[in-house]
C-alpha cells in the first residue's frame, strides 16, 4: 500500500508541469488611466484685437457774463476696433495684469444751440487709448477680472451755421482722464483665449475757446464735460505656457 501511494503521488508530480503548460495564457489587463485635473496658465505676454461698441457724452457748457450756463449735451454710439497688450501673473486662482490698449473711433454728434440758435454745436471722438492694472480670479479656463487706470480720447470740437453747415471753427483736443472696467475671458486652446469687456472713461471737463461771431460763443470759455462708455469683444494669443493636461498612462 505504500509503495502504491509513492508511486502515484510521483507520477502526479510529473503531470501536474505537462498540465499547466496546456492551461491558456491569462489576459493581460492595463491599469486604469490616471486622469490629472486640466492645468491652465494665464501667466506670460499676451497680444490681440478687439472690436466693439462705443458711446461718447458730452455736456458743453458756455461761461454767459460770468456765469456757466448749459448749452446742451451731446451722446453719439458707433463702433470701434484696435488693439491691445499685455502681461499678466497667475498666482493660484489670482490673476494680476497690466495692459495698453488703443482703439479708432468715429463717434460725431451735433446739437443746434440752445443759447445761440444760429450756431450748431458739434464734438467727435476719433480715437482712445487704455493703460491699466488688473486683478482677477480663475477656476479651470474662465478669468474674471476688473481693471482700472488711466485713459486717453482724441477728439475734435466744431461750431458750424445752422443755417449753411458750413464750419466756423473747430478745435482739436487730447485729454487725459481715468478708466474702469471688467471683463470676462475664456481660454479655448493653451495659448488662444476670447473674453468680453465694459470700460467706462471718466474724461473730467476742459475750457476751450472759439473765435467764432457770435454774441454768445465769441471768446467766450466753452467748459466741455466728456465721458465714454465702450464695450468690446476681445481675441488674445499668450506666448508660452503649459496646456491642458488631460490624462496619464
């Protein structure tokens, strides 16, 4: 009886090699992807276009014996496209920027006068330039920001017959004044980014004089208030950064 059990347990370990070498090959599994949440930079320099709508307000006012006295108020909207540059830090969900932006304009508005009615009063808005700081907060591609600074018009003032329209004199003016906005940006590649912005442009009040005849406006101080509301679609292209990453092996 124990030479019968030696001699079958030999030949079991024999076989059992023969027995899995006949057993079919397990199939390999790969190991689940391992998804990393999208990392997204607004970090570096950044150039772009933009183009919108603009409106120009401006309130003259005539210095009559002494005293100003409102003429009228001028408002005329119309489109407006440029450009703008910048460079922004992410720190976190912080955003931090500065940026110059220009933009041409052609907003014209004339007004017949109240104080003198043979003389139509007249203001356009032929371009204006932003120079600001920003503060932002992000989560995943979007950017809310606000901004503020400084603002720069260039704009024109004119006296014309109301009865001929022809001009009687005009004045080219530069001013300087302050900006507020915010805006919205959304970024669709790594580097290319489209946002929506308002800026409002506090350009304050500047006294002009015409030499015009006019028993009201001949050398009379013209004190001009002016402020501009503007909003414009923006497309920007960062240098540099690293994109979305979606997943690892």
């Amino acid at each position: 009886m124990k030479k019968l059990l030696l001699g079958s347990f030999a030949v079991m370990t024999m076989a059992a090699p023969a027995v899995a070498a006949d057993l079919p090959a397990r199939p390999y599994k790969a190991p689940p992807p391992v998804v990393v949440a999208p990392i997204y930079d607004w970090t570096g320099f950044y150039i772009g276009g933009n183009g919108g709508w603009g409106q120009a307000n401006n309130c003259w006012d005539v210095d009559v014996a002494g005293v100003f006295t409102r003429d009228n108020c001028l408002s005329k909207s119309g489109g407006l496209v440029g450009g703008q540059a910048g460079y922004r830090w992410q720190m976190g969900p912080a955003v931090f920027g500065l940026e110059a932006q220009g933009d041409w304009a052609n907003f014209r508005s004339s007004h017949v006068s109240l104080l003198d009615p043979t003389i139509t009063t007249g203001s356009k808005v032929n371009g204006l330039g932003l120079f600001t700081g920003q503060i932002g907060y992000t989560w995943g591609p979007g950017l809310l920001y606000f901004k503020g600074g400084a603002a720069v018009t260039s704009s024109s003032f004119f006296l014309s017959s109301t009865l001929t329209g022809i001009g009687l004199a005009s004045i080219d003016s530069t001013r300087w004044g302050g900006s507020a906005g915010v805006g919205f940006e959304y970024l669709l590649t790594p580097n290319w980014s489209v946002g929506l912005e308002y800026d409002h442009l506090f350009m304050g009040n500047a006294n002009n004089t015409f030499s015009v005849a006019s028993p009201v406006f001949a050398g009379a101080l013209n004190r001009i208030d002016q402020n501009v509301d503007m909003v414009t679609v923006r497309f920007n292209y960062k240098f540099g950064g690293p994109g979305p990453v979606v997943a690892k092996y």
